[in-house]
C-alpha cells in the first residue's frame, strides 16, 4: 500500500454514521467536506490558519474540484487522506492532489484535485498572492513532472 506521491500530508478519518446515506456508504458529499478538512490543516500546518488569512486579507477558495470515486467507505472505517502541492504559480492560483485510502484493505477510495484561487477576503475577488503564501505554501510544493522515475 503506497501513496501517489512522496511526502504526502495525511490526516486520519473514521467514517460515522452521519456520513451513511441511504445507500449505506458515506455519501459523496461527505467526500468534500474531507477534502477541505485535509487541506485545511496541511495550510495550518504550513503556519497559514485562519488568524493569517484574516491578517493578510487573504484566502484561499476551491475554483474547482475533479474527484474519482473508485469505492465505497462504509459506517466505522478508518481512512487515511493525504494531499501534496502539485503546483503554483505563485500568483493566483494552486492545485492540490489528494488521495483516501484504507488501510485496512490498502484500498484507494479516491482520488481528486482542488484548484485554488487567491481571493481578497474583504472584496470575494481575485488577488495576487502576498508573499507570506509563497513563501508558506512554497516548499510544500512537489511538481509532478519532478515525481517521474
């Protein structure tokens, strides 16, 4: 059981029963929620929380999520999300690949990328990024074509 990439981020999740949908498998939805949950703490792991968007007058928000849901979670697995940085152009935008696995099974659930764009908060519009997520964000990046063996 490996990861996509090296040096993942990874968080653990356990899926509840208020993830279950009527089909007895945590619901689509559900998977969104742990995308941005996983993101979020590699951003506050990088030193970019909440405090610091605000301070800077800046975030973060989802242009756009592609995601495949290759199978099911059910009530009470233990899952593990990971994401990396695959690219910036330390201006605008920043795009994120993620991947969920089981490991009980070894299984990958999912895979998905998150493109981000820099936003001003105070006017919701586009913004370069400060320096502070360059810089923050920054090392965290792995390019894809650098991961070919």
């Amino acid at each position: 059981m490996s990861w996509d990439l090296p040096t993942p981020f990874v968080i653990d999740l356990r899926v509840g029963p208020d993830d279950i949908d009527g089909l007895g498998h945590a619901n689509n939805a559900v998977y969104v929620s742990w995308l941005e949950r996983c993101a979020w703490r590699h951003s506050q792991r990088l030193g970019l929380d909440l405090v610091e968007y605000r301070r800077l007058d800046r975030a973060m928000a989802v242009l756009r999520h592609e995601i495949d849901y290759l199978a099911s979670a059910y009530e009470e697995d233990s899952l593990e999300m990971a994401t990396w940085i695959i690219a910036s152009d330390q201006r605008l935008k920043m795009t994120r690949h993620f991947q969920l696995r089981r490991p009980a099974d070894g299984v990958t659930l999912l895979r998905a990328r998150t493109t981000f764009v820099c936003i001003e908060l105070s006017s919701g519009r586009p913004k370069r990024m400060p320096t502070e997520f360059v810089e923050g964000y920054g090392p965290a990046l792995i390019p894809l074509d650098s991961t070919a063996g």
